[in-house]
C-alpha cells in the first residue's frame, strides 16, 4: 500500500471532507462540538475521525479531560509538493492570494492554534537534539536556535552569516528531555503583546517518533499564514536530516518579524 493512500482513502469519503472543513474553520474543536455543528452521532464522528486520525489529517490533543481535534496540513503538503510543486504553483499562489484576501476579517477575529504533525525515522534523543543543537538547527532551519534549554533561560534565533543578529529570541518555559519542550517567540524584547508560545511534543510511536509541534496565542492573521507556510518547511527539512543526513533542496524557513 502506498504511503498516501490512507490520505487518499480518508479524504474520498464527503463526511470526513465535511469534519476537515469544519476544523479549517474553527480548529481545535471538541468531539461533542463537531457532532453538533454537523449534526451527527457521536459514534459516527468518532469513526470518522479515527480514519482521519490514522491518515494523519488529523491531529488530537489532550487539555486536562477534552481531546481537542487539530487539522494536520502536513499530508497535504505532502501532495502539494509531490504533484503541485514546479508544475502549477505561480498560479495556484495567485489565486490563493485572492482567497486570502477574502477571508482576512474573518481570520482576523479568531487566530486559531496552528498544529504539525510529522513522524521520523529516528529516536526521541535524536529528535531532541535536532530541537536544541545549534549547529543542527543551523543546517535545517537556516540559522542557530542558541540555549542552554533550561526552564527560565532566554533562547535566540541567531543568523549564521557571520553577523550574529538575532531575529527571534524567547524563554524556556517548560523543558522535560527528550519529550517536551515549551518556549515563547518574541520578535522584538520592546513589543507591548503577549508572546506567542511553541510546544514540540516527541512521543514514541511504534519504532519511530510522533513529532506534534503546536504554536498557540498567534497575535494576527499575518503570524498565522507565516508560520502555516513556515513550519512544514522546516519540519520537513528536519525530518530528510534525520532519515538522510541530507536537507531537501529547498530555502529553510527564516523566523522574522512579519510571521511572529
């Protein structure tokens, strides 16, 4: 079986597309709140999700006792990049800038929580140490996330060209190695906002690793479609690291002010 025919099987069924444009919509969404806005058993969703689940088109996180349910766009980047990617995208672009020109008042009152999934050949040490090493980060990501990653220090995104600029800079706040790491962005230490914040949560997931990276409390509409953008190109370049020891043959995402 291909590895997208999971993805392909989920998304042929009109239910499942229905439960997935009901996230895009309002993410992070309930079980009990999809069955209400589409009007349909608890059973039923349940199974629908769960196929949605093991596509990997969705993602759920647990917050105290609600399982809440995240669109995961990372199979979809997938397709884009496989069957899209150097054939139709200037136009495609075009377009969607038209759509997100039209949707922007309506994003700009709720900025939903942004959550990647993506799994990897590799162990949850490994995965870590990509998370926090400043030479790996520098290979993967373009510049150098620099810490001594302890809860309370200060972490910066350092420019590797020599300048040593910091374009992002931040703080631990929770560090539980090699499973979970909590830090603030903050582009600016003079910014009148609150940070948002970036958890990456590595679970063990059979032989390889669950990598959930959720970034919440975005302040704009702008923020939201940089790092939406961003963070598959980085995870992604993270991912071809680990499995290949290679990066794939694309720019790194860069953190700057315009996507926090």
């Amino acid at each position: 079986m291909s590895d997208m025919e999971p993805v392909f099987k989920a998304l042929a069924d009109r239910t499942r597309r229905d439960l997935l444009d009901r996230l895009r919509e309002r993410n992070g969404q309930t079980l009990r709140e999809l069955c209400e806005d589409l009007e349909m058993a608890r059973q039923s969703a349940t199974q629908h999700l769960d196929v949605l689940v093991r596509a990997n088109l969705v993602t759920v996180v647990r917050r105290g006792r609600e399982r809440l349910h995240y669109l995961n766009p990372a199979p979809i980047h997938e397709i884009e990049q496989r069957w899209i990617a150097g054939f139709e995208q200037p136009r495609l672009q075009a377009l969607n800038a038209i759509k997100r020109q039209a949707e922007e008042y309506a994003m700009a009152e709720t900025i939903p929580t942004y959550v990647y999934v993506t799994y990897i050949h590799a162990s949850a040490e490994q995965v870590w140490r990509a998370l926090t090493d400043a030479d790996l980060t520098a290979r993967y990501w373009g510049n150098a996330n620099v810490s001594d990653w302890q809860a309370g220090s200060a972490w910066e995104h350092r420019r590797t060209d020599g300048s040593g600029q910091v374009v992002v800079r931040g703080t631990v706040l929770e560090t539980d190695p090699p499973h979970r790491l909590v830090v603030t962005f903050e582009d600016s230490p003079d910014e009148v906002r609150e940070p948002s914040t970036v958890t990456y949560l590595i679970e063990a997931h059979q032989e390889i690793v669950r990598l959930t990276v959720t970034h919440e409390r975005l302040p704009n509409a702008d923020m939201y479609r940089g790092i939406a953008q961003g963070w598959p190109a980085v995870l992604a370049n993270l991912k071809s690291l680990l499995e290949t020891g290679a990066v794939l043959p694309q720019s790194p995402w860069e953190m700057s002010p315009a996507h926090v």
